[in-house]
C-alpha cells in the first residue's frame, strides 16, 4: 500500500522539485499537493498522510501555523518544516511542536533525511 505524502509550499516549482525528488527514492508513495495552508486542510479532511513537508514562509498562513491546526486534527502524523528560513526562532518553535526542521535546497541529501522520519 502506498505511502501517502503531502507537500505544501506555495512554489509550484518546488513542489515539483520536491515530489520529483520522492518519486525518485520511494516508488511507494503517493504525493497529495497544496500551495497554501487553506489548500492543505481541506486535502487533510479526507486523507492521512503518514508525513507532510511543508515550507515556512506562504501567504495566508505559515507552515508553522499549518504545522499547529495538523497537530490537533492529526497528532501522529510527522511533519517536516522544509525552508529557506533558517531563523533560530523559527528551528525553536518547530521542534516545541515536534516539527523536524530542514534547510533548503532541496535536494537527495536533504530529502533522503525526510524520509527517514518514515522508517
């Protein structure tokens, strides 16, 4: 059964990047994608995903803020903060909320370290 993986950045591209990435070292996944926080809860109503990555900086709501309102509707799921923002502010909020923190780029290296959250 696949596993199923929500990525949420509101960069088209790097979600491409991103899901490009997975599919290359997992064939057993299955990506569900949103660009903004909004877009995320409404795919969380009718799915659980075992790992959502999700970026920090999005209009509306950030990922830290997403990560809060996943916590509460899906406490086991794991969630990745991948991001550009690599303020130590933010890296302290995330891991109160038991949210792993990863830099951007996204590349084999830091996407290899996400998944292993899945193991």
């Amino acid at each position: 059964m696949p596993i199923t993986i929500l990525l949420v950045d509101d960069s088209r591209a790097s979600r491409m990047l991103c899901g490009s990435v997975i599919r290359s070292m997992r064939t057993d996944v299955s990506i569900l994608e949103a660009g903004d926080g909004e877009g995320a809860l409404a795919l969380l109503a009718g799915s659980t995903p075992a790992l959502a990555v999700l970026d920090m900086n999005m209009p509306g709501m950030s990922g830290l803020e997403l990560a809060e309102r996943i916590r509460v509707s899906h406490p086991d799921m794991k969630l990745a903060l991948l991001t550009a923002n690599i303020q130590e502010s933010i890296q302290r909020r995330a891991a109160a909320l038991g949210v792993h923190f990863f830099r951007k780029p996204i590349g084999e290296a830091v996407i290899g370290d996400i998944l292993a959250l899945l193991d």
